[in-house]
C-alpha cells in the first residue's frame, strides 16, 4: 500500500499573517542580533586577541589573556576584584530579601496610608544612579556627613578599605529593598486567604501562619528575587563608579569586576583584557546560575 503525504497548502489570509507577524517581530529580532548576538561573538573573539585601536588590527594570541588575568601581573588585581564583588553579593542579596519580606508582609495587610508606604519604600528605584550616589556621598561625607554628625564620629565610610565596601553594600541595600518588596506583594496576594482563616481555627499564632504558609508559598518568588539579585549584584557597576572615585584609596578594595572591565576597557584602551574579564565573569555567573538551578527543588515550594 502506497503511503501518501498530503501537503497542506497556506491559504492567502494565512501567508498574510505570516508576514506582517514577521514584520513585526524583524526589529526586535534584527535588534537582538546587531546588539546582543553579535557583540557576544565579539567579545569572545577579542579576549583572544591583542587589540589595536578602535577595534581595529586585533592580533591572535592565544590563551595569553585567560593567563594574565588567572596567574599572570593581572591575578591579583582580577581576583580582588572578584572577591571584592562576591562579598558586596553576600551582604546586598540577604539583607535586600530579608528587610523587602519584611515589608511585604507588613505592608499587605490593611494599614492606613499603605500606598504612601509603598510608594515611599519604591521610590529608590526610580531615582536617577547619579542623585543616589550623591546623596550618599553627602551622608558618608568624613566631615560633613550626616551620619558622623548624628554619632559625633570622624570615620572614613566610603575611603576606610575596611569598610568602604560595607558601606557601599548599604546602598545596594536601599536601592534594591522597593522593587523585592514589590515582587514579595504581588506573590503574597496570590496566597489564597483561606490558608490564613484556616490556621487561626486550628490556632496557629502569625509566626506559625508565617512559617508554614507564607514562607512555603512565597518560595517561588524569594528563589526568583535570589537567583536575578546575585546576577545584578555581580555585574554592579554604576554604584561603584559614582560613589568612589579613582583617587580613594579604598578603591582597590571596592571595585567590582565590572568596576575592573571599564578601567581595562575604557581607560587603559586594552579591549583584550577587558573582553577577557567579561568572559570569565560570565562563566562564573553560569556556573552560579547552574548550582541554583540544581538546588531548586529541595528549597522551591510548587503547589
């Protein structure tokens, strides 16, 4: 018995949809290529190489870079950055999840004034880098800041380099707090209040509700707001180089790995070495994301 395929024609009104839904989609497709595919091939091409000027005249050298940057006259100043980038994601992601829960769970319930309240927890999120970072250079300023005027202190918050980078975290806190406790909102509304009403007949008390509701619940959103929160906080740059300048002592001591990309990229015009610490920031945030990944069925709560 013969087989027999039929071929199902596209009629006109469906050839029509198909084209103008390209149409559609081209710019943002054609976008994604020219500025994102593109520069990535790039990017990986040059840490290859010894770049010339403007991009131009890149020459092959191998492995050269990579080893620079890992064992090389550029490791420590690399792996400093490193850490110094890992220790602002350690403090900057808990506190900012922990303090915006907080106020998720405060701010859902019914409260005279909470949308002020929201609005004033958010606001820190559509401020402009630029006014943030000079606020905050006005508060840790060594002899007219707020802060050492409030303690009656003389200490060198963002120029000690033992504690620049705690201060500097402090800000990423504040910044950060609004739009986790946003995201924290929109998943508890989503908890149907039944489980609550249910909870008080058996009598649990609110840490009770909080723990094995709440907490459980809530975990979808807390290991999103996680995962997004160390990508954001390690390739934090624009903090950094508003709030510390190149003359602070404390900057070697604070300056993200990204921090390090621009200076190499920008201010010393070795693009080669600057695509090379893109590289291996990007396999470390890989490496991160692939752990996460793994541990989020022990940790993620799907109803």
């Amino acid at each position: 018995m013969a087989n027999t395929k039929t071929k199902t024609k596209m009629t006109p009104r469906a050839r029509s949809e198909a084209i103008w839904g390209l149409a559609f989609v081209a710019p943002t497709i054609i976008g994604l290529i020219i500025l994102n595919f593109i520069p990535v091939f790039q990017t990986i091409w040059q840490s290859f190489c010894k770049t010339g000027d403007f991009g131009k005249g890149n020459i092959f050298i191998g492995l050269k870079n990579y080893q620079n940057m890992v064992t090389g006259t550029a490791s420590a100043e690399m792996w400093q950055s490193l850490w110094n980038t890992i220790k602002y994601t350690l403090v900057q992601v808990p506190f900012s999840i922990a303090i915006a829960m907080l106020l998720a769970v405060l701010l859902n319930r019914k409260l005279k004034g909470r949308s002020v309240y929201r609005t004033i927890f958010f606001l820190p999120m559509v401020c402009a880098p630029a006014a943030v970072a000079m606020v905050w250079k006005w508060i840790y300023n060594q002899q007219f800041g707020l802060l050492n005027n409030l303690f009656h202190t003389k200490t060198a918050w963002i120029s000690d380099p033992n504690i620049a980078w705690l201060s500097i975290a402090i800000i990423g806190i504040w910044s950060a707090i609004g739009y986790n406790m946003v995201l924290f909102i929109g998943g508890l509304q989503e908890i149907p209040h039944d489980y609550y009403e249910a909870a008080l007949i058996d009598g649990a008390n609110g840490w009770e509700q909080f723990w094995n509701i709440t907490w459980p619940l809530l975990s979808p959103t807390t290991f999103f707001i996680l995962q997004t929160g160390i990508i954001g906080a390690l390739t934090v740059f624009d903090l950094m180089f508003m709030v510390m300048d190149k003359t602070n002592v404390a900057l070697s001591k604070t300056q993200s790995i990204v921090y390090l990309f621009y200076t190499y990229s920008f201010t010393e015009n070795n693009k080669g070495a600057g695509a090379t610490i893109v590289v291996i920031l990007v396999l470390f945030i890989m490496l991160i994301t692939f752990f996460l990944q793994k541990i989020e069925k022990k940790f993620v709560y799907h109803p």
